[in-house]
C-alpha cells in the first residue's frame, strides 16, 4: 500500500509515523520546510480542558503519547505541566465554566471550579477582586511544538517514510469512479493508494484538487514574548482572562508568551502571503488587557518578541478527520489545536487507511457532512 501525506507539519509527521509503524509505504510531500506552515508558530499548549468531549477524547489520547514522548523516541519535547487556568469576571462565563468542569468530570478529566482566592494561590499576582472563579485543570501543559515535530519526523524516517521538501503538489489525480490513484507535484507525479490532506492553512486548496469544497479558513493569530515587571514563576498556570479574550503563560527565566484576540474582525489570509508583521498597537494592547488580570505586568514590562501565524479554522472549531472520498482521508481544520491533538490524529489516521475505519476514538461527530445540514459542534474554550 502507497500513502502520499500532503503537509509537513506535526499532523503530517506523526500520521507518517504511525502509517510507517504499520508497514505501510509513506511518501510526505512538503512544498517548503518541514513545520513551516503552522507548527512552528504554535505557542505549544497541551490541554484536554475542553467543553467538547470528543476534543477532550482526542486530546486524552495524545498526552498518553506526549507523557512517554521522551522515552519513545529518546528526544526531549520540554514539557512542562504547571496546569490551565480559565478565568471568569462576569456571571455567565462562570456557570459556564461550572458546567465544562462538570462535563470534564464525566470524560475523567481532572479539572475543579475554583474561588477566586483560590485562583490567587495558583496563580499569586491574579486580581482576585475582578474575577468570579474559575476552571483550573492542573495536568494540563505546553512543550516546544518543534522538538515534537523533530522527534516525529526522525521517527518516521526511521521507520521507512520517505520525507520530500520543496515539493509542491498541484493536483490529486482521481481515476473514473472517483477513487484516489495520486497526486501531481512540482517533481512529477506520485502515485498512491490514498491521499492524505495534513495541509494545515492549505487544506482547502488541497481538498479542491479532489473536488471537494471543505469549510477551513486560514486566519491570523500573533503571540509576543514578555519580559513582565515581576518574573512569572514556571509553575504558573497558563492562565487566560475569558471575558477580557488575553491569556499568557510562562516562558523562560521569567518571560511569558502572550496574546489575545479583541477584534470582531477576522478575515481570511492568504497562507502564501500573508502579514507576519505583529503591530505594536495590538501588542501594547495585549500588554495592557494582561496587566488588568494580574498584577506581573507593570509599567516597566518589555516586549521582546513577536510572531504571526495561522489558524486553520472551521466554523465550529473542530477538525475534519475522515475518508471523504474513497482513497482521500481529511486530517484539517484543528483550529489551533493541531499540536496537541497531533498524537492522536495521527492514529486515527493510520486506522482509516489500514483498517478502513477509527478504533480508537469515535470520530463519527468530524466528518464535513456536519456542515451540510448535519450537526456542527460546539466548543466553549477557543483560545484566540
């Protein structure tokens, strides 16, 4: 069996990994450098705080992987597990946070609804007296989305995938009855037995050479690196202000990432030219909306970085993970959950194509159908 992965990026890589581990020949075809797209502009959050369960079903799954990701593959991913904190300032954000807590208990997610004086001592410099509560998930974590795209790719390497870049594919070839026989590439064709799309912001224009109209949008998030007046210790929480749209978490020696999303507007990009420039405007405004929810960021904070990428996004902000034509499996549309789902996703994957269907999870809910009269998803922890 021949399988050509369209994309290099984390969901490429590991779906390489695990279709190689099961014998099947893997050919991954990247038209840049491997994580280019999305996975290196992640800011690298692991949760299965979700008030979906399949988007904590899939999330579970992949922190068994990224837990004995070191021992496996002898690689270090830097993960750490200071929790996720949710925070709640007004009364409708707070119930509900209580019914996700209580949808997390049934789904054997470890996570509480906390007082605000509670929030205060997991994370020390909060402003207590502008918060309601919150949802507090103490297992869940952020590693270095490249260290897990480096140990994914030398693993399926090893394993027999053969991994391509600079390798541009034009078009999937169909024979008469509509089945995958391969793909056209900027280095001549490449024939396979199925096609998987892992293309990330390009998931679109991949799915349009099958024919296929799939709803994901490539759109714009910025992240900065803060060096905050008082240091943020490592063992604070990724925390995130819901009502205010910030979040932040710690970074190194005391630096965190930050960001955040205040604009009603958010059009569709381009991913071949989109704007990487970050504006200062929105940087001082993340800077400014964080310094209302704790007290780490005074006057003196210094911003020292900055960063754009994209987002592939679906209206309900789940992915498509399914054989949407026979040979063609869609991998897209994770809405900024790619890297923590990516373990995970890359089973399911390895399922739909050697054994025909998912065993591992029930996917049933992601196919595109639910945006065709079906049933879209719901998700109440997007973090822009």
């Amino acid at each position: 069996m021949q399988v050509a992965i369209v994309g290099g990026g984390i969901v490429g890589l590991a779906s390489a990994y695990y279709l190689s581990q099961r014998g099947v020949a893997v050919t991954v075809l990247e038209k840049n450098s491997l994580g280019s797209g999305s996975t290196d502009r992640a800011n690298g959050g692991i949760r299965a705080h979700f008030s979906s369960p399949v988007s904590s079903k899939l999330s579970q799954r992949s922190i068994e992987f990224w837990e004995s990701f070191e021992t496996e593959f002898d690689a270090d991913l830097e993960y750490r597990r200071p929790g996720y904190l949710f925070m709640a300032r007004t009364e409708e954000t707070a119930e509900r946070f209580r019914e996700n807590v209580h949808k997390q208990a049934e789904l054997g997610v470890e996570s509480e609804f906390v007082s605000p004086e509670r929030a205060g001592e997991i994370c020390p410099e909060l402003y207590t007296d502008r918060f309601l509560g919150g949802a507090y998930s103490p297992n869940d974590g952020v590693a270095d989305p490249h260290l897990g795209l480096q140990g994914f790719s030398i693993a399926a390497n090893e394993a027999g995938a053969e991994i391509r870049t600079g390798v541009t594919v034009t078009d999937v070839t169909l024979d008469g009855n509509g089945a995958v026989t391969g793909v056209e590439t900027s280095e001549g064709p490449v024939e396979a037995d199925f096609v998987v799309n892992a293309a990330g912001p390009w998931a679109a224009q991949v799915a349009e050479m099958a024919g296929l109209d799939v709803p994901v949008t490539p759109k714009r998030r910025k992240l900065i690196i803060v060096d905050p007046e008082t240091p943020v210790p490592p063992d604070t929480p990724f925390t995130i202000d819901a009502d205010r749209g910030v979040h932040f978490r710690p970074e190194r020696k005391g630096n965190v990432v930050a960001g955040g999303h205040f604009s009603d507007v958010d059009p569709a990009q381009d991913p071949d030219s989109f704007d990487e420039r970050v504006p200062l405007e929105w940087s001082a405004q993340v800077v400014e909306a964080a310094a209302d929810t704790a007290e780490y960021f005074g006057p003196n904070s210094e911003i020292r970085r900055s960063w754009a990428g994209l987002y592939a996004v679906t209206p309900d902000h789940h992915p498509i993970i399914e054989e949407t034509l026979p040979g063609f499996v869609n991998a897209i549309g994770f809405s900024g959950h790619g890297f923590m789902q990516s373990p995970a996703t890359g089973q399911l994957v390895a399922e739909l194509v050697v054994d025909g269907e998912a065993t591992s999870i029930d996917i049933s809910s992601l196919t595109a159908e639910r945006f065709n009269g079906g049933s879209p998803l719901s998700e109440g922890t997007v973090i822009d």
